[in-house]
C-alpha cells in the first residue's frame, strides 16, 4: 500500500472492529527490512546532475495518466509500460535507517531484477522520459519520513539530488509522507520544494496523494498551493472501508476541488483491484465520467498499482485511460499541456500572391511594449540558430543582441507529420540547455527567441483551430522547458486566410506567457523578395490583415532584406515599406527593418562584403517624419553576424 496501510491499521480499521492484510501479494515485514538494510558503501556520492527535462512536462501532461511502479514483485521494465501511462511515479525512496530516518536523508530502491527492470533500469529511464513523465516518490508502505528541522530537511534534499545523478534525471517529487499519525511538516516541505524548482526549473513537478478525510492533510496540501509549490494533489480512494465507493470519489473529490480552488491541481487516486475495499473497472469508469462532467479542468488521475493493472491485463490502461485523455483539437489549457503532432513548420519561397480582397478587421490599437522593461533591445544584431546548421549556440558572437532559434523537424506520431521542436534532435537537447545557460551567463546576454516559419505549403494546414491550438501549446511548452524571451513569426507566405489562426496562436502564446514574463516580446519577420511589397497592399506574400488583427500584442514587425539589396538606396520604396506597415495600425516604434548581414567576406577594398548599408539621408528623413520608429536591425544566418549596427552611408 502507498501510504494508508499503517495509519488504517494503527486507528481506523481497530475502530470499526476490522483487521488489515496484505495486498497485492505484497509482504509488509519487507518494507521494514529493506528500510534497515545497510547503506551501500559510499552512498549517496556525488555525480553531475543531468539537466535533461522530458518533453512532456509543463509541469505535467494536461491530463495526467498515472501509475505507481513498485520496486518489489520483479516489475514489468519502464519500456514495456503500456503508452496509456503518460506519467509513472518511481516507488520509492526510502529514509536512510530505516523510517523515520535517522539525518532526514533518503536511498532509492533498486527495483527487483526478475524480469531486467534493474539491469536496464538507467537506460529504460532516460528512453522513458523522451516522451513521458517519471516522477520519484518519497515515503509511503510505512517509509515515513521525518522533516522536523531545516538541517534534516537540508540532508533529505542533498540525497534526492544525489538519487536524481544516479538515476540519470527524473521530472519531478511526489511527497507520499502521510503515514500513521505522521504530521507533515510543511514548512520544510514547501522549502525542499522550491529549492528543487529553484534548481530544476518551474517545470520541475510536485505532487502528493493525501488521505481524502484528514483535515490536516487538507490544509497542508492548501499551503502547499498558497506557496506556488504544488501541481498536483491527488487524494487516495482504497484501501480502506468506504474509501472506493463510486458515492464517496465523487462526493470528495468535489469537495477538494473547493479546498484547493482549482480543478486543475487535483487528480484522483484509484485502486482497480478485485479485492475488498478497492474499486471496480465499473465504479472508476463511473466515478470519472462523473467527475470530469463536473470538473472539465480536472488534471487527472493514478492507478495503485501498475503490477495489479498488468496481472488484470492492463484493464486501466486499455479501458479507463481513454476516456482520461483530452483531445488534441480542444482548446489549450495552459499550464498543462499535453504533447500532440504539429503541422510542419518551415520556410519556402513564396507562391502566387493571395487575391482575397475581404474587408479588413478593424480596432483601436493598444500599446504593446511602451511600458516597463523593453521587450526588444533598441538595435537588433540578430542571427538565426537552429540544430541543424550549429555552431554551438554558446558560440554565438557577443555582439549579439537577439537570437532566433529556429524550430527543428521532429518525425510526429502519424509518421508523415512534422513538430517544430528544437530540443528533438537525439543528443542536442542537454547541450542546447547547456549553452543557453552560458548565454545566459554573458555581460550583456541576447535575448533568446523562439521562431516558427510559415511558407507556402504550411498555410493551407495552418487554417484549423485545431492546428493553431496545438502550435501555441507546443510553443508554450518549448518557451517555458528552454526559458526562451519571446516568440517570432517568420513569414514568408501568409494569405489572409490565414490570419485568423495567426492571431489565435500568437495571442495563446502571450497570454500565457506574459502571466510570468511580462517582457516576453511577440515579433513578425516578414521575408521580404525584390519585386514584393511587404504586404500592405493586400496582394503580396504577407496579407495586412496577418499583421493588423495582432498589432495590439505586437512589440515589433521587423521586415528582411537582402544584403545590398538596391531597394535599400530607393527613399521612396523605403517610405512605401513603412507607410504600409503603419497603414496596418502598428505605431512607428512598432516598425523597423532586418538588413542581412553576411559574415567573414572582404571585398577588394578590404570592406566586408555584405555589410549592409542603409542610406542615411532617408533614414533621417523617415524618422523626421514618424518619430519612435526602431533602429535599423541586421540578421544572418547560421550563428554569425557581421557585428555591429548596419552601416549607414550616402
């Protein structure tokens, strides 16, 4: 049993003239040995911490599907979980010495090796959490844990960081410390909690299935959601007399629903069993269905415990966790999100120019980016990086100001699919955290910018509410996993007909964003082609209404020119450009201009080749007339830049 056993046990069941027994086949003088065996020899020992999130996090799946796997029993590998569980807690750490521990210190339990679980236990792992969620358990099958003062604190989150390097990583903590008569402490676990997240990033889970009838539980779990630090709450109903009635889950899950005040931090903990006080396949079935009718936001639930689901043959899996996952077309929720396929996002060069003459929508324009600290740098010195063409993104020059990460092809799960993901390429994703870290780090560090890229063959897919709602989760989800500083549009195909779903992504985007990071900045990058008008007249790659239905969350529309593009010399084609971009109801400081910057090529008369100039004479004029328009910008490909502001000249 996870946690109730010894308290049912020691008070309920003697109460109401009933005895306790095993479950599960499980031994209960085993818990207590295992908790006693001696400590291996120079454990814990200090190793790297890995820094390599699961993808699914945010911090958890939008609909949590979990089970608890037991160490005991020769469990099943982590691999050959059925994919119905997104998220798997590890069960468990245990305290050094035996409960309630002797510093505050806690060891995992190697699991069983029957079947290989140990053998492969690190690489099972870490192949796991390339799609799902591990979550680590500490207490629980009478493995209390004492937390009475900061320095036992202190060694019980030393040790979990040392378990988390043998491990290889895990994405979160679930605090099963309700045994007995045991208190919680809540005031060292909420400190544990957020040196972890500190450490770990938001991202980092916490969770903790609490005994559904104690009121110190219920006030302790409040706290916990008070101070930031609890993701999910998921009472148990098992294991215990009335405790997995279809009346009794639905009755109290409602009422921590009340207590906690979001339905999105509460799950429901499940006990799929044939023995007494456990639940049915028909009352779990019932009792969700019910719950989620009421609560739509409801984040999920767990099964006690993965061994009895497989000795069923995995009827939670098959039968109850279909009717717990959330569709990909619904509307995003974020946080959470759930992982779902997206539509290929790449560049291609622009197609015949859209005809729609539909009227234009019209609004008062909003200030953006006039307020606080600035979401963009006054000169952009930009340069694209994606995984592909490298360098390292450490390696960028530190002339930099802006960088643009472009998303990455990941293979989705229809095969032919395609997510912009830039953490999905194998080996990449610790080495990218890593080198934004040390970006990071720098005197004056640039500002770190997701980008999708919509050509020709995307705007057709881009049309669905569903396909927006599933870019602006992905985008949520990478933005917030990477701590990137903003989200970038780079056009070079948009019709109106697409404007609907760009508005829709871009405002599920800021939204979300701007709630923690008000500075998270939202740009356009149309690519300009020489011929093509920026967009302003209604017939050119980039249609106005792309531009105009977002101009009130819009920090900036930066279109691209090529380098030495003789447009740049033609005053009166520049002042075109920008009339059409503040014909679309963007203020000047909102329009600028991308000049590339071509790097490392010196011309006869040893001046690079490439630097782009911009005549300064209409400049100056320009800005006579709309005074706040932005700096001239450069961008360049590949990780290089040609330093500096864009050299102006007559």
């Amino acid at each position: 049993m996870i946690t109730r056993r010894s308290f049912l046990a020691a008070a309920v069941l003697p109460a109401l003239g009933l005895a306790s027994g095993a479950v599960d086949g499980e031994e209960p003088q085993r818990y207590t040995d295992v908790s006693r065996e001696p400590v291996p020899e120079g454990y814990p020992h200090d190793r790297p911490l890995p820094t390599l999130r699961s993808p699914v996090m945010a911090p958890l799946p939008r609909r949590v599907v979990a089970g608890y796997w037991t160490y005991w029993g020769s469990p099943t590998r982590l691999r050959d979980i059925p994919a119905q569980y997104n998220t798997v807690f590890l069960f468990h750490a245990t305290p050094v010495g035996g409960a309630p521990g002797s510093t505050g210190a806690v060891q995992w339990n190697t699991p069983d090796d029957g079947r290989g679980a140990a053998t492969h236990l690190l690489a099972d792992l870490a192949e796991f959490r390339r799609t799902r969620t591990a979550i680590l358990t500490v207490g629980g099958a009478r493995a209390h844990v004492d937390l009475s003062t900061r320095a036992r604190a202190q060694a019980f989150l030393d040790s979990v960081l040392r378990i988390y390097g043998d491990l290889g990583g895990f994405d979160g903590l679930d605090w099963n410390t309700y045994e007995g008569d045991q208190q919680p402490n809540t005031e060292q676990m909420i400190w544990v909690s957020r040196e972890l997240k500190a450490r770990f990033g938001q991202d980092f889970a916490i969770t903790t299935p609490p005994a559904p009838w104690r009121q110190v539980d219920v006030a302790h779990c409040r706290a916990m959601v008070e101070a930031g630090v609890l993701d999910m709450v998921s009472p148990q109903y098992y294991d215990g007399p009335g405790l997995a009635t279809e009346a009794h889950i639905v009755r109290s899950v409602t009422e921590w629903v009340a207590r906690m005040g979001d339905a999105s931090r509460v799950g429901v903990g499940f006990g799929l069993a044939t023995r007494p006080q456990y639940s049915s396949r028909a009352t779990v079935r019932a009792a969700w269905e019910i719950l989620a009718g009421r609560h739509p936001g409801l984040r999920g639930g767990f099964n006690w415990n993965l061994a009895t689901d497989e000795g069923m043959g995995w009827p939670f899996a098959e039968q109850i966790a279909p009717r717990m996952v959330i569709e990909a077309s619904s509307p995003p929720i974020v946080p959470p999100l759930v992982p779902v396929p997206l539509l290929a996002l790449r560049y291609a060069p622009p197609q015949a120019p859209s005809t729609d003459p539909g009227p234009s929508p019209e609004g008062a324009a909003t200030t953006a980016a006039g307020t606080g600290t600035p979401r963009l740098p006054d000169t952009i010195v930009g340069t694209e990086w994606s995984v592909a063409t490298g360098p390292r993104i450490a390696d960028v020059p530190p002339e930099c100001t802006v960088v643009w990460i472009a998303a990455e092809h990941a293979a989705g799960a229809g095969g032919d699919d395609k997510a912009p993901d830039v953490r999905d390429r194998a080996g990449t994703a610790q080495a990218l955290t890593a080198g934004i870290a040390l970006l990071r780090r720098r005197a004056s560090p640039p500002r770190i910018v997701l980008t999708a890229t919509l050509g020709a063959d995307d705007a057709p897919e881009l049309t669905s509410a569903g396909s927006a709602d599933a870019l602006a989760a992905e985008a949520v989800r990478t933005a917030r996993e990477l701590r990137l500083d903003g989200f970038c549009w780079a056009l070079g195909h948009a019709p109106r007909s697409v404007a609907a779903s760009v508005e829709r992504v871009s405002r599920a985007i800021v939204t979300e964003m701007r709630r923690t990071d008000p500075g998270f900045s939202l740009t356009v990058i149309p690519r300009t082609t020489p011929g093509a008008d920026p967009g302003h007249d209604g017939t050119a790659p980039v249609h106005a209404d792309v531009v105009r239905r977002c101009r009130d969350i819009l920090d900036a529309v930066l279109p691209q020119y090529p380098a030495q593009d003789d447009r740049l010399q033609d005053a009166r084609h520049l002042r075109a450009d920008v009339q059409g971009w503040l014909d679309c109801g963007l203020r000047p400081d909102q329009v600028g201009l991308l000049v590339e910057a071509r790097w490392g090529l010196v011309g006869a008369d040893g001046s690079p080749v490439g630097t782009p100039v911009v005549p300064e004479r209409a400049w100056a004029a320009l800005t006579a007339e709309w005074p706040g328009l932005r700096h001239p910008g450069t961008w360049s490909p590949g990780g290089r830049t040609a330093g500096g502001r864009p050299r102006r000249s007559d």
